[in-house]
C-alpha cells in the first residue's frame, strides 16, 4: 500500500509541477528501496516501480532514479552478506570488462556511465536476489507487487496523459486512426512485455491456487491486465498471450485428479474473459488490433519491419569480422545505415555488443545466477511452469532490446521465482550454511 501511495503521488507531483513534492516522492522512493533490501523484499518493490521508472526523475532528459534504487538495493544486500561475494560474481565481469575495454580501443567508443552501471550491476545483483530469497516472499505476492505496479501506472497514465506537465513523459503513438498506449514508457512493446511476464506468473498463480477467493482476484488481475496490455495495440502482445494461455490450457489438465476443478477454472476464466470483452471498452481495443493485423499479409508487416532490420544487423556481422569477435563493447550505438535503428531483437543485441568472445561469459554469467535461484532438485521442477515463464517473460526478447536496461536482470528473477514458486522445491541460496559460505569470496579476509 505504501508503495501505491507514493506512486500515486509521484504522479500528482509531476502533473501539478511541484519541483519540491517530486523531490519528496523520490526521496521516499530510495528510502522504501532501502528499506525493503533490508527487509529482503528488495526485488519485490523494484518490480512494483518498474513500470513507473520514466517518472522517477524530476525532469525529462534526466536519469532514472529507479538505476539508482537498484545500485543501492544491491549495496545494502552486500553489506547484509558482509561483503562476501561468489566467485563468479567477480570472475565473469572481470573477463567483460577486458574484452569490452579491447572493443572499446578498437572501435573509438568512450566509457559512459552506463557501462560503468552495468558493470556493477553484475558484480552485485546476484547478492541481492540470493539474499532476498532466503526470506522470500510467496511468489503470489511477488506477482501481485508486479501486477498492481503495473496497472496503477498504465491506468494513471491514461487519466493524466492530457496534462501539460507529465505529457512530456508520455508517448502516445498514433496513426492511420490508431491509437497506442504504453503507460509512461516511450515504447508500447516494452509496456506490454512486463504485461506479459505477469500475466505469465499470475497464470502459475492460479493453476496452483485452492481459495475460490484468491482465484477470483487472480482472475479480475488477470482481467485488469488484458485490457492495459491491448492499450498498446501491440501485435506481439497478443501472439504472446495466445501461447500463455495454450500452456496454461495444456497445464489445467496434466494431472487428471484435479480435472474437475480444472474445468471449472478453465470456463469460469473463458466466462470472465468473454463477459469482459463484450464491454465497450474492450470492443473498442479489439478493433484497433483488428485493423492493427489487416496489413500484417507478410513477415515484415507481422514484425513492424523487424524481421529487416535483424537482416540488416546479422547481415553486418557477416562482413565485419572484429565487430563479429568483440562487439561494441556494451557501447549505445546502433547503424546508421537503418537511421539509428536498434536491433529489436536481444539475442542480436548481445552479439552486436558483446561479440562471440563476450556473449558466452554473459550467458554463463546468467547460468551461474540461476543456478542459485533455482531449486536444487531440478527434477521437482514442472517442465510446463518453465514453458509458461520462458513464454511469458522471454520471447517478448525476439523483439525488443534489453541489454541496456534493468528488466536484463529483473525479469530472469522474477522467472526463477516463478519456477520455485510452483514447485515448492526451495532454491539453492536458502541453503547458505557454514560449509557454502567459506567458498564466497572475502571469507578469509
């Protein structure tokens, strides 16, 4: 609830353009970041104000303090753990941080701060999930943090969008009789993709979920979060809920001693779906994508023009052999020739930065990071709980680009807690005794 209030409060500074209230709000924002890290629910409130993250600044153009709350959220759990660190945690950004200085010297690109940021960000966010999780939260509740974070800013948005003072933060998209929403992000398929992996864990949520009660509420979240993701008309939305819903479907009957409650629960859930987009609000979102897919009659009209612009980059990577090997060196640059461009597409995005000497130390960087925060028993594990997050949180990154940015590290999190979650297995870092912690780094200094 505080988390809301403050929210809810940032934005009704900024819409009234008090300097003075929006620097209260982001005070008390790092100060709830603080707090929670201590708390271990560190990961839980960043994921509420991912969504509002464009607003946690005092003015356009100005960087996010929600980078900051994260840096700081991995400083406390760093001291929470006395300063010990696993050994990967050091090894793998060292190993980063020489092939990304090499690509640096041979491409001309200078070192920003947000090099330095990521950087740190590896060293550190390990300890902050590892710590966080040896007193987690039911995943439920993580889900609901993320949920209502979510809607409370894409309903906030669409309230506010009008006003003067906070328009300058808001995109709003509009063509051929159009429109598209995405919260306070200035790209609709970043929006919705946070939509996605929610209604991903609140999908697991409710299949395990007993309470008729819990169930419904799960269901008008789910209900709520549908109409905010078709806010966007993002056709990539929609593709991936179909397939959320196809595995949740499949998951409702794997085990047949449950397969009349299942049933139930699958047309109580088609009813409410049904019932809601008979609503005027709804039909009107339906026919904008509607109109949206008419023109989608080839690869390129389906992806907006991304399937060309992977050409593109794949097609410089052929040619260019150093970028191929080194990358960029995690630097924000894209090509000139597609009008500065982006990838769209994070795997590319890797390679482009990192090269085919640095992509594989970030991949086994992650390997190691989960490997902590999954269950120790993988074989507890439900392989159509992995399908559902993999589907939910990770292929809306065919499409986007999140090597810059904090979802990189939050979303794979909020994976993992999802897997552990529907498992009841509990991951390895609850473990951490005696025997474990004489091999973090820093022990027997």
């Amino acid at each position: 609830m505080l988390c809301l209030v403050l929210a809810l409060s940032l934005c009704a500074a900024h819409t009234m353009g008090s300097q003075p209230l929006v620097l209260a709000c982001l005070v008390g924002f790092l100060a709830i970041s603080a707090v929670s890290s201590v708390e271990g629910l560190g990961i839980d409130v960043l994921l509420f104000f991912l969504p509002w993250s464009p607003l946690l600044k005092q003015r356009v153009g100005e960087v996010s303090l929600y980078t900051i709350a994260l840096a700081l959220a991995c400083l406390i759990a760093l001291a929470r753990r006395r300063f010990r660190v696993r050994p990967y945690q050091l090894a793998y950004p060292a190993i980063l941080l020489s092939l990304t200085l090499l690509s640096k010297l041979f491409q001309g690109n200078a070192i920003d701060r947000g090099y330095l940021l990521f950087l740190f960000t590896l060293v550190l966010f390990p300890t902050l999930e590892t710590s966080d999780c040896r007193r987690r939260t039911p995943f439920s509740l993580t889900c609901l943090y993320f949920s209502l974070g979510v809607i409370s800013a894409a309903l906030s948005a669409q309230l506010v969008a009008s006003n003067p003072s906070i328009a300058q933060f808001i995109n709003v998209e509009s063509w051929a009789h159009v429109t598209r929403l995405s919260g306070y992000y200035g790209d609709a398929n970043f929006y919705s993709a946070q939509i996605n992996a929610c209604i991903a864990g609140l999908l697991l949520v409710l299949v395990k979920e007993t309470s008729a009660w819990r169930r419904a509420g799960c269901l008008g979240l789910l209900v709520t979060l549908l109409y905010c993701g078709l806010l966007s008309a993002s056709k990539s939305f929609v593709i991936v809920c179909a397939c959320e819903v196809g595995i949740w479907a499949a998951m409702l009957f794997r085990n047949s001693g449950n397969g009349r409650r299942n049933l139930t629960l699958l047309v109580a859930a088609a009813v409410v779906v049904l019932v809601a987009f008979s609503t005027s609000a709804f039909q009107e979102l339906l026919r904008i994508l509607d109109n949206r897919f008419s023109y989608a009659d080839s690869v390129s009209q389906i992806t907006t023009g991304r399937s060309d612009v992977w050409l593109s980059y794949l097609d410089l990577l052929s040619r260019d052999t150093k970028l191929a090997l080194f990358g960029e060196g995690m630097t924000n640059v894209t090509l000139d020739v597609l009008r500065n461009k982006a990838s769209h597409n994070t795997p590319i995005q890797l390679i482009f930065q990192l090269g085919i000497l640095g992509a594989p130390v970030l991949v086994a960087w992650f390997a190691c990071l989960l490997k902590e925060l999954l269950p120790a028993r993988m074989r507890q594990v439900d392989g159509w709980a992995v399908a559902l997050l993999a589907v939910g949180v990770f292929m809306p990154w065919l499409g986007l680009d999140y090597l810059f940015f904090d979802e990189l590290f939050l979303l794979p999190a909020f994976a993992a807690r999802g897997v552990c979650g529907f498992s009841d297995a509990p991951p390895r870092c609850n473990g951490l005794g005696d025997s474990d912690a004489t091999r973090l780094v820093g022990e027997n200094t």
